[in-house]
C-alpha cells in the first residue's frame, strides 16, 4: 500500500481558507500548487479550487461567443496562430464584414442565453480610419439589438481616442491576451511586444472598457511562465481571464507541440483560480481536442465562464452539448452580473494566516 502524505493536503487546505477568507496567495505559495504532481494532490487542489469558485461565482456560468469578423492574412507572427500571414495554413481569408452575419452570431447567442458576443479582427491593430469607423457601426449594431453584450477582440490599440470611441459605441469589454509571461513572450511573437500589449489594455481601461485578458497554456512555456502570467493579469485587474489550451495548427511553429496531459490543464485552471478568485476565468479555445471526456471537470477546476460555438478557425463541441453539460452539474447559464460588480474586493485580509502557512510550506517542500 501507498501511504499518502497528508501534509500537502493540510497545506493546500490552508491555503484554500486563506482565499476563501479573502486573504492573498504569494508567488511562491502558488508556484509550490502549481507544481504538485501526484493525483491526490491535484484532486484535492481542484476540490478546494471548486469551493473557492462556488463562494465568489456561485453556480452561474457565463457564456461567451465570438464572430470573425475579419480573416486571415494578419501581419503579426503569433506562432500559434491559423491567421498569420506568416505561415501557410490555409486558413479562410476575407474582409470586415457586413451587418448581416454579425446579426445573425447575436440572434443565435441570444437564443442559446450567451451572455456576450465578441468581434474578432486578424490584423495588427485598430486605427482611425474608415475601418473604426466600420467597428462602430457594429458595435452599436449590437447593442442596438439587444440580444448580446457587445465585445470586441481588435488588437493593439495605440491612440486613446480609439479606445474613446469604441466605449461610445457602445463596447463593454475589450479581449486583449497577454499570451504568456513578459519573459516567454518573445518566443511566441516578434512582430510586436508583451509592453505593447499592456499599453493597449492601459488606454482601453482608460476608457472605461472592461478587461478580458488571458492567454495560452500547451505552446512549451514553463509552470513557472504560467504562474507569471496569473499574477500579470490579477495585476492589470483582467475582468474575464479566457484559458486556451494548444490546438496545435499544421504549417505554423508550434504544429509539433505534445499535448498537456489532463490533469496538469485542470492544475493549471485551479491555480488560476486561487489567484484569481473573484475573476471570471474562461475556458476558450482548444478544450474539446484537449480534454475530450473531461470537459465537465473545468467546472470543479474553478472554471466559471465557458466560450460556446465555434472558434475562430477551429471547431467547437455544439452548443447543444454544452448547455446540456451545464443542466447536468447544476450551473446556470443565465449571468447576471454584466457590470462585474462581484469582483469589487471587500476586504482582503492581507496577512490572515500567512506566516502559518509558510511554516507549512516548508514543510511540505
């Protein structure tokens, strides 16, 4: 028989108070989670990641789908990405596209209860021009129609009067990844930088626009690059933290890329969520290829939001499926805290308990 060793289960257990308690994890606290690697001890983290997802999000789930609303032929380099003109991948290409199919992406979220539709754009970046100009109109489109929430993913953005001006047609929440951590940044993109992208989030908080902002796990980045990339995005206050896995693409650099095993996504995704307790944390791209029967268990992992329909060069499970999957657990779709006024903090409780579990950490270790 194997004895288990019931320190880490105290040590995570205290940890997993602290949070609930609305007390703070360090670095390194989260770093030694992030490293766990028996089974015992990352079930018990998810079983504590789903205590701390049921205190702050209670069982409601948000939903998000997206639209391209412009493919292919992107001038940025993205190593994982389908829509770089950098890579042959046969990825569809075409223009900003008219009302009509944007219409219809919000008349079909509406009807499945999604809480928010995003418009995509595969460019660099967004200017003044006549293109804002285009973005506006479907913007306000969309809010107009009422069906969704207005979201938009357009890239880097460097005058503040863009960002004005998507917040006065009507945008709530602008998708602007940071991908990895500042120091793997370079290994994914060379076309622009990891300040690049903090600028653009800096200008559109400015406008008042909330934040989506995650990033990628699969592409050969370190724990410690995502443990990094967890306390970036707590530090730039992301509202909605979207968590794709690796599908690895043919024709760009990381095609050849192994697969996360399961149970180090669902690690990853209960990290997060002891960093981010009172986030939206969103599973998007890349969950059915890479967790296919485990699906349910992001839920348990302390995942709150979920993107629904397909992705933007990939397929998803139907929505169908999804929404089933959802009735099964007992989450409700229906979000109903669009002005993210859950995350407001109410007392951290800085130093509740830390010094303790320190002791125990070393420990452990």
């Amino acid at each position: 028989m194997t004895k288990v060793d019931t320190k880490n289960h105290g040590v995570i257990a205290g940890l997993g108070e602290r949070i609930l308690g609305g007390g703070p994890i360090s670095r390194d606290e989260a770093l030694w989670l992030f490293h766990l690697e028996s089974s015992v001890d990352v079930l018990d983290l998810l079983s504590w990641a789903n205590r701390i997802r049921e205190h702050f999000k209670g069982n409601k789930i948000h939903l998000c789908s997206i639209v391209n609303a412009k493919a292919g032929a992107c001038s940025e380099n993205c190593s994982f990405c389908a829509q770089s003109s950098f890579y042959q991948t046969g990825s569809p290409r075409y223009g900003f596209v008219d009302p009509g199919p944007v219409a219809e992406a919000a008349e079909e979220a509406g009807r499945n209860g999604v809480t928010a539709l995003g418009l995509v754009a595969a460019w660099r970046g967004l200017s003044e021009g006549p293109i804002l100009d285009e973005v506006c109109d479907r913007i306000r489109e969309l809010k107009a129609g009422g069906k969704t929430r207005p979201d938009a993913s357009l890239g880097i953005i460097k005058s503040q009067n863009v960002a004005d001006r998507l917040k006065e047609a009507g945008l709530e929440c602008y998708n602007h990844n940071l991908e990895s951590s500042r120091r793997f940044f370079p290994k994914t993109c060379t076309t622009h930088t990891f300040d690049d992208r903090l600028e653009t989030i800096r200008r559109v908080k400015q406008a008042g626009i909330k934040i989506c902002s995650g990033g990628i796990i699969g592409m050969g980045e370190t724990r410690e690059d995502r443990c990094d990339l967890a306390f970036e995005l707590k530090a730039i206050g992301a509202n909605v933290v979207p968590l794709n896995i690796l599908n690895p693409i043919q024709g760009t650099p990381f095609e050849k890329n192994p697969p996360l095993p399961v149970l180090e996504i669902l690690k990853t995704i209960a990290c997060f969520r002891f960093i981010l307790p009172r986030q939206e944390i969103m599973i998007a791209g890349g969950r059915v290829v890479n967790l296919r029967d485990a699906q349910s268990l992001i839920f348990m992992a302390g995942a709150s939001a979920l993107m629904v329909g397909n992705y933007l060069t990939t397929l998803n499970q139907p929505v169908e499926k999804d929404l089933q999957m959802l009735k099964d657990l007992g989450l409700d779709p229906r979000w109903d805290r669009q002005g993210f006024s859950d995350q407001e903090e109410d007392g951290c409780g800085c130093g509740n308990g830390s010094r303790e579990t320190e002791i125990e950490l070393a420990d452990a270790k």
